[in-house]
DNA sequence: ATGCCAGGTAACACCTGA
C-alpha cells in the first residue's frame, strides 16, 4: 500500500522556527506540508535549506504577517496564490497547488477575527464566505482536494480547555461556527475527526500562562477533505512532538494519512 | 480589567496574534 502523509502546521514565522521545522520533516518525514505564518516575503523563505532534505517549496508570503507555503516530496504544479472574490484582498492568506499528480492541496490562514466589535469580524466572516464559494467550486471536479490550514475556528465547545473564557471570541462567535459547518455541509470531510471523536484535543497553546503545560489548549487547525480524498483516508492525528521543544510555534501539527493506490 | 509570551519591525516602543 502507497500512503501519504498530509500535515498542516503554523509555524509563527518560519525564520525563527526553522531548526525546529527542518528537525520535524526529518523524523517525521510528512509527504506534504502545509505551512501558515511564514511571516516573511517569498526571497526571504530559506527555501534552500528546506530542498537540501528532499522538498519542494512554493510560497506565497508577506512581510511581517501572515505567509502560506506548501512543501512536497513530489513536484508541486499548477500553483495558484490568493482567494478569488476581493481582488483588494493583499493579506498572503491562501495557496494551492497539486501535488503527486492528482491532489489540489491547499494552505489556508483563516483570519483571526479579533476584536469581534472591529473590522477585523466582518473581514473573517466574508473570508469565510469568499473560501465556501471556493471549495463549492473545487467540489464540481472530481479530483481529491485537501484543504489544510489555521482556520481560527473552535467548532465546539469541547475543543477549548475551558468556552467560557472564548464566548467574546472571533474563534467560537456563532457567525464563525456556522460558517465552517457550512464548508462541511458541501461534502468535506474533517480528518482529524474521522478518526479521533473524543474531546479536548488541541492543536494550539497560548505562550502566555503555563498554557502548554496546563493542557489548555485550542483545536484550531484543521484538515478538511472532498469525498474523493476522504475515500482514501486511512488514518489522521495531532503530532504534539514539536509543541514540546525548545523555540516551539504555540501552533503543533495535524496531520492525516492517504492511500494512493 | 489587564497582562502574561513571542515574533517582527524598527529603534530602545508598538503592533499582532488567539
């Protein structure tokens, strides 16, 4: 049996994380990664160091914020940057290509949304809109799709150590909620979820307050796979590995399993 | 109610993040 590994991950800033990553594609050895918060510019991305250990490197970066890329042990082709609907949109947020020939990956960096009562709300909700009408669109072809990403969502309450102290935010609001139910009422799959129900599984811990070490933390990343894809899903998870090492992102590494045969 | 921590930029302080 041929299978892949597909993972996500937000590395805050892909400079200051790069031993830590390059030290993760080595153990782990994911067949494609999908990288959020490079926070710098495409002539910036240490793109050789990343080929040296047997990847292929696409970007699509911003200075200071923001920043998606894809890496694959296979040839990536038919790269496309930025959401189509707001051609005023400059925020690097969304990148996808097709790797190993049949699979359109895509890396999403979901805004964040905070504070709920400023424009930075509405910008998330219409983003949201803007990626619905997209997958909507991928999910008239038949070819596997992978959309992985930081979507800023926390889709219930038993994926935040404790709702209470989220009820004010962008990541939990309702509006935010509904909207990332829609993208799986289009027929996508959650990975992770199709193989681990259970609550509090977290793919984020804030730096502040002992968060990491409390376990208080936030499901936030997340993997979602058209029909075609999830046929072939043969397994999903939370690499927590690299959240425990020195320099760590506050973001670890979800990752699913795909047969190719 | 606020800051906690971390990164980037720029400049010795402020913005953003979730």
């Amino acid at each position: 049996m041929t299978t892949i590994k597909i993972a996500t991950w937000n590395v805050n800033s892909i400079k200051a994380r790069l031993q830590n990553v390059l030290g993760w594609l080595r153990s782990f050895s994911p067949d494609v990664v999908l990288l959020q918060e490079i926070k710098c510019v495409d002539e910036a991305f240490p793109r050789l160091e990343i080929e040296d250990i047997g990847y292929n490197v696409a970007t699509h970066g911003q200075k200071t914020y923001n920043g998606v890329a894809i890496l694959s042990k296979s040839p990536i082709e038919d790269v496309a940057a930025r959401l189509p609907g707001d051609d005023t949109d400059e925020q690097a947020r969304y990148l996808e290509a097709t790797v190993f020939g049949k699979i359109r990956v895509a890396s999403i960096y979901l805004p964040n949304g905070n504070p709920i009562d400023a424009p930075k709300f509405p910008y998330k909700l219409a983003w949201m809109e803007r990626l619905e009408r997209h997958m909507a669109r991928a999910l008239t072809s038949d070819e596997m799709a992978v959309f992985g990403g930081d979507y800023n969502v926390i889709p219930r309450d038993s994926d935040v150590y404790e709702p209470r102290a989220f009820a004010e935010d962008a990541l939990m609001q309702p509006e935010s909620r509904a909207r990332f139910r829609t993208m799986l009422h289009l027929g996508l799959t959650d990975a992770l979820r199709a193989f681990h129900p259970e609550p509090h599984l977290y793919s984020y811990w804030d730096y502040q307050a002992g968060a990491w070490q409390k376990d208080q933390g936030l499901l936030i990343d997340h993997i979602l796979l058209s029909p075609q894809a999830a046929d072939r899903l043969t397994g999903s998870g939370i690499d927590k590995t690299p959240r425990g090492q020195e320099k760590a992102s506050d973001h670890t590494p979800v990752w699913c399993e795909l047969n190719l045969d």
